[in-house]
C-alpha cells in the first residue's frame, strides 16, 4: 500500500489520509465489520482492499455525497490497490467482488461508497464500470479553495450490494 502511495500519488505518505495503512490492525483486522483482503503471488502482496464500514460525512466530502448515505450502516472500500505489472488480468475486480461479498454478508450495510483520484490511471473508468458516479470534484468549483492550489481530482461513487 505504501508502494502505491508514493509511486501512484506522487506525495508519498500523509498521516492525515493514510494512518490506515500504518495501523491495519485498527482499521481492518479488529473491527468485526470490517475487512482486509490480500493478493499475494510468489510471497509478494500484489493486490489489496480494504472494507470499512464508515459513511462518508460533510467536510471533508461533498455534502451531495454524504446525503446520499444512511449513517452508521455504509461499507466504504478503501486501498484497492494492484501492483503494476498485475495490472489489466482481473484482479482489481476479483477484490472488489470479495469485498461486495463481504459487505453483502453483513447486515449492518445498506450502501457502499469509495471515492478515488482520477489522476491515478483507468481508475475512474474502472469504477465506472462498477458503479454510479455520484460527484466529480473535476467538474465542480470550490470556491473555498485558494487559486494557487491544486483542484481536487477526486470522483465520488456508489456501488451496489449484491444479492
């Protein structure tokens, strides 16, 4: 996950939005709603995802986003990560599929959310294959934000539940 921080996202790691990939245990491992799913081939983590069960709330997310989520009963995925040269053989949707499964298996769910960077390459189509696009932070003006810093690149889904 930290490979994929710092190659992919190009700012490395930022305690603020990544304290998850330092405390796994925390995060995904001792919640009973939640999960970690690992890929692994020759020894080597290939692929991750993650399940946490946190609905999205308004800041730091669109209040267009949060308002579309029941409180307390959301599985946010999270870390869905591949390895680059795994990349294109399936594996991002087979980690996705587990986690839906996962969610599915759950009662406390009724909706899913993830968000992720459209700089990173074929995710936007990627999740759009999977799901409804709810908010791209590409289109929107934030006129809270300073001119001189970057705009946001964040697109907002939901997916469904299967079953």
């Amino acid at each position: 996950m930290l490979d994929t921080v710092y190659r992919d996202f190009g700012h490395g790691y930022l305690p603020q939005w990544h304290s998850d990939i330092i405390d796994l245990e925390a995060y995904y491992l001792a919640p009973e709603d939640n999960a970690l799913f690992v890929a692994e081939r020759d020894g080597r983590v290939v692929a991750t995802a993650g399940v946490r069960g946190q609905t999205p709330t308004s800041p730091p997310h669109p209040a267009e986003v949060a308002s579309r989520f029941e409180g307390g009963r959301t599985a946010s995925l999270y870390r869905v990560y591949v390895r680059p040269e795994h990349r294109r053989r399936g594996l991002a949707g087979a980690m996705v599929g587990a986690c839906l499964e996962f969610v599915a298996s759950r009662d406390r769910y009724t909706g899913v959310y993830l968000h992720t960077d459209a700089r990173t390459p074929g995710a936007v189509e990627f999740w759009s294959r999977r799901g409804t696009v709810l908010f791209d932070e590409r289109l929107a003006v934030n006129e809270a934000r300073d001119a001189r810093e970057e705009p946001f690149e964040t697109v907002h889904f939901a997916l469904r539940i299967p079953g």
